[in-house]
C-alpha cells in the first residue's frame, strides 16, 4: 500500500508541474486522490478531517489573488514600479518593492503580477529582461516566511498550529531579512546590470489617483489583518473587505482572477500528501528535527515534493509547536533550487514566458542555487541564534 500511495502522490505532483497536453493542472491530481479514497491508501471518512484545515488558506488564496489584481487594474504596481525606473538605484528598488508585495500580499500575486511588469520595465532602462524577471520568483521565497498570508504554507501551518502573525513576525521576519539582504548581494553577483538612464520611463507625473487608492487599500488590509487578529478575524475576511472597498471604487469585479483551479489542486494534494503519510509513517520524522536538521529537511523535503504537500506531511509529524519554524523556512526557501519545488515558480515560469521571456528549469536551477544557497546559510544562522 505505501508504494500505492507515493505512486499516486508521483502522479498528481507530475501532471500538476507538467500539464500533459495541456490540461488543467488540477485534473491528475484530482484523478489520483480519488484512485487514492477507492482503492483504500485514504480512508473515505477520512477526507473532510484532511481538507477541512485546508478551508480559511484557501479562501485567502480565492480572495487575495483577485485583490492583488484590483490593485493592479488601479494601477499602484505600475506607479511604484514606474517611481523605481526613474531611480538611478531601479534594481534595488524593485527587488525591494517585489519583497514587500510577496511579503505584505502573497508569493503568487506577486509572481503573477510583478513578472511582467519587471520585464516592460528592464526594456524601458534597457537591462536584461531575464535579469529583472527573476525578482519576483526569488523573492517568493527568500521574503514569503515574514506574516501567515505571505505563502500558502504559512497560511497550512498557521491553521493546523494555531499560528499568528506575532509569531511568525517573531520567529521568521528576521530570518526572511537575512535571506532577502544576502540573496541581493548574490543576485548582483549572477546579473551584473546597469541600466540607464531613466528619462526613457517618460516625463509624466505619477498617477496620484493610483497611488492613493492602491497604497490605501494595502494600508488597509493590514490593519484589518493586524488588528482584527486578536478577535479571531480570518486573513480572508481582511481580504474580502478590502477587495469589497476597490470593487465599489473600480465598478469592476475580477471574476476570473479567482484562482479555483489551485484551490482544487491544493485539496487534490493534501489528500495524497496523506496517504503518504500514513502508508509511511516513519520516513519524515526527519521534519519533526527542529534546528538545522529540521530545516534541511524542509529544503529536500520542497524539491522532492512540491513544498505544499511537504509541509502538509511535515506538520503531522511536529511533535512540538517549536519546531514548525525550521520546517516552514527550509520548505519556503527550499523552492529555490527546483523549479518543481512550489507552484509559484511554475506560475512566475508561465508569466515570463506569457510576457517573452523564456527560462529553462535548468537556467533556474544555475541562478537559484547561486542566490539561495548563501541566503539559506544566512536565514539557517539567524534561526539558530534566535533559538
């Protein structure tokens, strides 16, 4: 049965990252954990205890991407990044602007969004737009540990652990810091870029109409997020007034931007992820380490997984609450090696390429590896000296 069952887990990580002819990402999947509550690898009762966890994550990835999409119709990203171009230091303004959005939003709005933008932008500077492509993907990890919305990981392990954004901010923002502050240096080491001049951005003023409504409504989904956490206001509740708010300002509602098919294929995963899990209930206790070992765990753990159903096996191991955070950091920087590792560098490869930029799972590997390694060793340290 355990060889059932991580074959079955094989087939729905496959066609979610490969797509065989073209279809949904979530069919396989799906196919696969049906397979899987038919022939017994997961018990049938079993399957409302396995998603019910999954529902608050999933409604903030449902409402967060379209919110994130509002604000871009409102055109805030386009202002922001527009504000870095005619910056003598636009490579360090938009590796910041991208941390803050992965960290402040979510990774996968941020790749989505920012990807294309990052690349219209290296044309107008005239720098490599491969160079400035890679921003969101490796933000999406080295800066998504620092709040509970930041990853769909964190937003598992928040609902499983009963985990707060005073915990991560404690335990991870330091670590995110240090990652994010080495990886820049190992960037600029692998993408030597000087742009030009920033005249060719335009002479216009910034839209002050853009700026007030996006940065006010991103003002105000975190103080909703951060001071309606005490009253037990979910992260998706925060999301949905905000979003309401734009929709009365915009008279637009971004249907489909609802990302249902990740919901599906999230649900697809946990499913499968354990099945796994019970069939082998021995072979991750690694993950329950703690320290390095923990966090070492959740780097390999990302690459031969996927990190979400890594950190769904992961969190029903973890026999104490401390040792979620070693696990969650190697899972959330762990993607930066393999482009298989998470579902947002799957979705930034699509938008580069949507937007002409093609990347090879080979040349991310080369440029993954070279930043997130040293960034690894970085966030590892600062964990471990912050016990």
């Amino acid at each position: 049965m355990s060889a059932v069952a991580v074959a079955l887990l094989a087939v729905g990580l496959v066609g979610a990252l490969t797509r065989p002819r073209n279809i949904p990402a979530w069919s396989l999947p799906v196919i696969a954990a049906l397979v899987a509550v038919a022939t017994g690898v997961v018990d049938g009762s079993q399957v409302h205890d396995v998603v019910r966890p999954l529902a608050s994550p999933l409604a903030f990835v449902l409402i967060a991407v379209p919110f994130a999409a509002s604000l871009d119709h409102v055109g805030v990203f386009h202002e922001l990044a527009a504000f870095a171009a005619r910056s003598r230091h636009v490579v360090g303004a938009l590796w910041i602007l991208a941390a803050l959005v992965v960290a402040l939003l979510n990774l996968d709005a941020a790749v989505v969004l920012l990807t294309p933008l990052y690349i219209r932008t290296a044309l107008l500077v005239d720098v490599d737009p491969v160079a400035l492509a890679f921003q969101p993907v490796l933000l999406a990890s080295l800066a998504s540990s620092v709040l509970v919305v930041s990853n769909l990981t964190n937003l598992l392990a928040a609902s499983h652990l009963s985990l707060h954004n005073s915990d991560f901010l404690r335990h991870l923002a330091l670590p995110s810091l240090a990652a994010s502050a080495v990886g820049w240096f190992a960037y600029r080491r692998v993408f030597r870029i000087r742009p030009r001049a920033a005249a060719r951005v335009g002479a216009h003023g910034p839209d002050k109409r853009a700026l007030v409504v996006g940065l006010g409504a991103i003002a105000l989904f975190l103080l909703l997020l951060l001071e309606g956490e005490p009253f037990g206001v979910p992260a998706w509740a925060a999301a949905l007034a905000t979003e309401l708010v734009l929709i009365g300002i915009t008279r637009r509602v971004p249907w489909r931007e609802v990302p249902l098919g990740t919901a599906v294929l999230a649900a697809a995963l946990a499913v499968l992820a354990a099945g796994v899990a019970g069939a082998l209930p021995h072979a991750f206790t690694s993950l329950d380490a703690g320290g390095t070992r923990g966090f070492a765990a959740g780097v390999v753990s990302a690459n031969l997984l996927n990190n979400l159903p890594a950190v769904l096996v992961g969190v029903t191991h973890l026999s104490a609450r401390g040792r979620v955070w070693p696990l969650l950091l190697g899972v959330n920087l762990g993607p930066l090696l393999l482009l298989t590792g998470s579902l947002a560098a799957l979705l930034w490869q699509a938008s580069a390429r949507r937007a002409g930029v093609e990347v090879d799972a080979r040349h991310y590997s080369r440029v993954g590896a070279a930043v997130g390694l040293p960034a690894m060793v970085a966030a590892a340290l600062v964990l471990h000296v912050l016990g």
